[in-house]
C-alpha cells in the first residue's frame, strides 16, 4: 500500500489515544475527633443546665486527595444540619470541636440529616442549590441522636464526582503550551437532597473551564482536575485542550459513567500526524469512460442449461448504503454444478439492477472460475447511476467462447429475493472512508485482527471529503454482527444453526469529533477504542472455528443532527485503469470496514 503522505508543515493531533481509569478509593488517616462533652454537646462552653443538647462527630467518606478536595476537617469548616424539626444550624469546626451556632435540645430519639458548605439562606433541605463552577466539595450524610448518645455519627458522602485530565507530549515536537482544558455538555447547577444526597439537574448542558496556563512536560505532568456532577452516561460530554494555538476535541464514550464520589482519570496522548490535512495517492474516476464501459452491451439471455449456479450474498460488510453518482462494491458467493459433465466453470460475472424483470442499470463484466461441484467467492466495485429507487441487485453469468448470459439456478445458503434489495438514495456530498485501519498496521480487506480485551486500542481512519465542503461532527466505532436485510455486516443467511454464543450486537468502541475546514479533500484521524462488554467467540461446536466474524464501522454525525450515518467506502480509486498491481492488491487501498476479534479469541 503506498504510503500517505503528509504535508511539509506540522500538523498534530491529541487525544489520539484516551485511557480511562477509575481510580480505587485510597484509605484516609481518621480526621480528628472533635471533643465533646455529654452534658453539653452542642457548646461545651455553655454552663451546664442539665439538659442534653445535640452535637455532632462528622467524618469524611474517603476520596482520593486532590485539589478542591476536602478530605479532613480544617478550621473554620461549617455543615449545616437538620434535626428534630430545626433545619440548616450551623455546625463550625474550631480545629478540635464543633460549635452549634444554636443549641437543639435532644429529648428521644431522631435523626440528624447535614451537608456541606453552609449558607445561611438556605431553607429547603430537599433542595441546596448545588454549582459546579464553585468547585466546592459538596456532600451530604446522614445520622441519628438519642438522649443517651446526643452526638450524631455523619459519614459525609461526596455528592459530586471529580474528573482528571492528564496530557501526555509524546514524540509531539511543538511547545505544548495548554492555555485551556474546558470541560463541554455538563451540567453546571442543580439542586440536592441532603437526606439521601440526590441530584437534580437546572438549566441546559454548558462548559467549564477546568485549567490551563502550563507547558507539557512528561516528566513532571500536569493533572488538569474538576469537580462535576454525576453522569450515567457522558454522551455530549467534551474534553476541549487548546494547545499551541490550536483547539482539539474529545468526545466521551457514551459507555462512560461518572459515581458520584469517585475519580476518574483521562490520559491524552499528544500524536503529530493524526487530525490533520493529509496528501493521499488519488487517482480522480473517469466518470465518462465509466459511464459507458460494461453499460452499453447487449445483453443476450439464454437458459441456463446444465450450468447449475447457486449464489449467496457476500462482501455485505462494505455496508447496505447506496448512493447514486458514486461507486458501490457488491460481492456473492457462487457454487457451480454442470449436470452435463465434469467441466469446470471459466466465463465471467456481472452485476445488474433490476426492476421487476427489467435491467434498470448493467455494469462491467468481469473474469470467474469455478470448480465443478467447487464453491469461490467475488466481488467488483461498480458505478451506480440509476435513478433513486429500490432495485434487486441480480449476478448474471456467460461462459468463455458464448455471448450468451444466463441467471443463476437458484439461492443457496437459504438465501432469498429480500436479501437482495437496495435502495439506491440520492446523491450526497457527505464524507466517504478512503481507508481504515489498526494505528500501526497495515491491515487488509480479508483479515481479522486481535486487539487487547480489556485495554485501549487506537483505529486509524482516512476521511474522503470529495465536496470539500466544511465539516463538524462526530465519528464512532461500532463493532457490529448483525443477521438482517439491511444490516452493514451480515445477512439473514450467513446465520448457521447450532453454533455457540452466535449471538448480535453492535458495540461502540469510541468516538472522536472532527472539525474539518472548507478546501480539504483527505483528513487523517485517530479513534482510541476500548471493548465496553467482553463478549464470547460465535464458533462451531466440533471445530471451534469462528465464524462471521465482527466488524468495525465507521458512523457520522453532523453537528447539529440526531442521525448517524455509515461512511461508506470511497470506491474512486478502484476504478484506477491504470493500477500497476493486482486486483485484490487494489481493493487493500480503500475499504471502509475493519474485521478486529478480542486477543483472547
């Protein structure tokens, strides 16, 4: 495969590669108990009258120690607490003892609700307004009280989680100045509960500027930290690094969730090469020699005799999408029988559209061989001009030395006229894949390549822009095997009875954003990858051999819709005339499918 070229100017990329790692919660040194007395908890200091007065003894819940993290009561530290119908009293640590601002009488048995920080104005202890852009550790806990123990016990739990970003340089060569790491799609205020610490989100998704103002340095990195809310999944959320003058975009897999009380640590790795402008060997489609070439012909038909063809459907991963104005790979399996004799088969194939039994569209034949009672798989890329519409994509057959075609006998594989169907939609100006691989490897069209079950993994893809137009969105992974008539991977026949763990699914690896300007033909981007679900090897009972093996598409979405769409293949630089290798060696220079199995398969 010849090599991408990129241009004389550095272009960088970061987060080409995103860890994640929920950081297991460290024990704390116990804080220091305040010291209280049993006459007269509330004020040690007061006279004793003889009544018993509530108190507190609040402990942390252990998080890991981090900026704007508090961790051991310090001076001057106030929880508001609740207890026996008197709400929010301020409780303030002196550096040994807690000080009720009011002296509650405990006369049986209750229980004491606090949270943190206090403020005085608030009333509603179902509802503390709770705001991110503080950076204030907000927790809430919960105890209880009797005339014999009149010292609540509180576990103060943290209600928020907090989110760490850490920048790696790498091998990247420019200065790495950060002047921003701004959080996007979270939320900024809410409102909680302090009985049972419940968040209730206000107002719209926003940004949060979490830090920036330093230099990359590996050997003395920086962690880049914010306190935020919870989230049970972190589709919409951004990580935004504004570094040397340039802005990057890292959007959170949806498969992500942030607990409230624990951390969460994004490693993003500085990569020069990827998210950038690259020069890619291309070779525009003659589109007035294609649009005559294998269209023209006459197609004669004749029956098909003792020349038994049976076909079924393959290729199918190149994606059911159909445009017209642009090129489509279609592919099927054939097995052949001549009742007639021993002969092999050696003619050619070719595809058609048909309507009803009508040929809608014809294109170019190509060379096949079969063995008698043998079975072999093809497929072409042909230029689809037909009029939007749906359309069955019929195989048609002639043997050397005849002009005759013929159809097939039959399905095979249980196949049938449904699988078949297209739709051809209208011409798109929306982006293409011109290829696809593992970061490092020089993948192909016919392999499947492991990857690391429970690491990351980075996807290499290269976007075809033909119309050059401006384009902002989102591209994410989806590792699919699915049996249906529309499906990108496979269709109902490919499906095998009495198979193990043969199940479907279509699992999203990653995602990145792409922001791409007006006058760009190829972009070179990254996606890191993590498998979200271990899931088993679908293989035969007796063998063990695998089969369908799952496959890893591109989708995209643009910046202001709901609709993900397949990047399906560029197919231009197929139709190259003037390719100097082989066939299947052309076919290695633009795909837009991946076939990737967990390491341990």
């Amino acid at each position: 495969m010849k090599k991408m070229k990129t241009f004389g100017y550095l272009l960088m990329a970061v987060m080409a590669c995103m860890t994640c790692s929920c950081r297991d919660e460290e024990p704390l040194p116990d804080p220091v108990p305040p010291v209280v007395e049993p006459e007269n908890p509330g004020n040690p200091e007061e006279p004793d009258t003889g009544k018993v007065y509530l108190g507190i003894a609040p402990i942390i819940e252990n998080m890991q120690e981090q900026r704007a993290v508090v961790e051991n009561w310090k001076e001057g530290h106030c929880l508001g607490v609740t207890a026996a119908g008197d709400a929010n009293i301020p409780f303030t640590f002196d550096g040994r003892r807690w000080k009720a601002g009011k002296q509650v009488e405990v006369m049986a048995d209750q229980k004491v609700s606090a949270y943190y920080p206090y403020n005085v104005q608030y009333t509603d202890m179902t509802a503390i307004p709770v705001d991110v852009t503080t950076q204030e550790d907000y927790m809430y806990g919960e105890g209880g009280v009797s005339v014999e123990k009149p010292s609540a016990a509180l576990v103060m739990k943290h209600a928020l989680s907090l989110v760490r970003i850490l920048i790696k340089k790498n091998d990247y060569t420019g200065d790495g100045m950060v002047d921003a790491v701004t959080f996007g799609g979270v939320r900024l205020s809410a409102s909680m509960d302090v009985t049972s610490g419940k968040l209730l989100p206000a107002g719209q998704p926003g940004e949060y500027k979490a830090g920036g103002n330093y230099t990359l340095d590996d050997a003395s990195p920086v962690y880049v930290e914010a306190i935020l809310m919870p989230v049970g999944t972190a589709e919409g959320i951004t990580v935004n690094v504004h570094v040397d003058g340039k802005d990057f975009t890292y959007a959170l897999p949806p498969t992500h969730v942030w607990n409230p009380g624990m951390i969460y640590t994004y490693t993003l790795n500085m990569k020069s090469g990827y998210n950038c402008e690259v020069d890619v060997d291309h070779v525009p489609m003659d589109e007035e020699y294609w649009s005559t070439f294998g269209k023209t012909d006459r197609i004669v038909m004749r029956d098909c005799g003792t020349d038994r063809i049976y076909i079924w459907p393959n290729y199918t991963f190149y994606g059911y999408d159909t445009y017209t104005g642009e090129g489509k790979v279609w592919g099927f399996f054939l097995r052949y029988r001549n009742r007639g004799g021993g002969e092999d088969f050696a003619g050619q194939a070719r595809f058609v559209l048909m309507d009803g039994d009508r040929i809608v569209e014809q294109y170019q034949p190509f060379d096949i061989k079969c063995g008698n009672g043998a079975w072999d798989g093809y497929c072409k890329y042909c230029y689809v001009q037909a009029v939007p519409g749906t359309y069955r994509l019929a195989v048609l057959f002639k043997k050397n030395g005849e002009s005759a075609w013929f159809k097939p006998y039959g399905y095979d594989q249980n196949s049938n006229d449904g699988e078949w169907m297209y739709e051809v939609r209208p011409a798109t100006d929306m982006p293409a894949l011109r290829m696809i691989t593992l970061e490092n490897q020089k993948c192909n069209t016919f392999l499947a390549y492991p990857v690391p079950d429970n690491d990351w993994f980075n996807i290499v893809y290269t976007l075809s822009n033909k119309s050059r137009k401006a384009m902002k969105g989102t591209v994410k992974v989806v590792w699919e095997r699915e049996f249906k008539l529309e499906s990108n991977s496979y269709r109902p026949s490919d499906k095998k009875e009495n198979k193990i763990d043969d199940y479907e699914w279509r699992d999203e690896l990653g995602s990145c954003t792409v922001d791409i300007a007006a006058g760009v033909r190829f972009w070179k981007g990254i996606v890191s990858c993590k498998f979200p679900i271990q899931r088993a090897n679908p293989r035969d009972p007796v063998s063990g051999v695998g089969y369908c093996t799952p496959i890893a598409h591109l989708y995209y979405r643009e910046e202001g819709s709901c609709e993900w769409k397949l990047l399906r293949c560029d197919t231009e630089y197929l139709f190259n005339r003037n390719y100097p290798g082989s066939e299947s060696a052309k076919m290695d220079e633009a795909f837009n499918y991946l076939g990737i199995i967990p390491q341990s398969w």
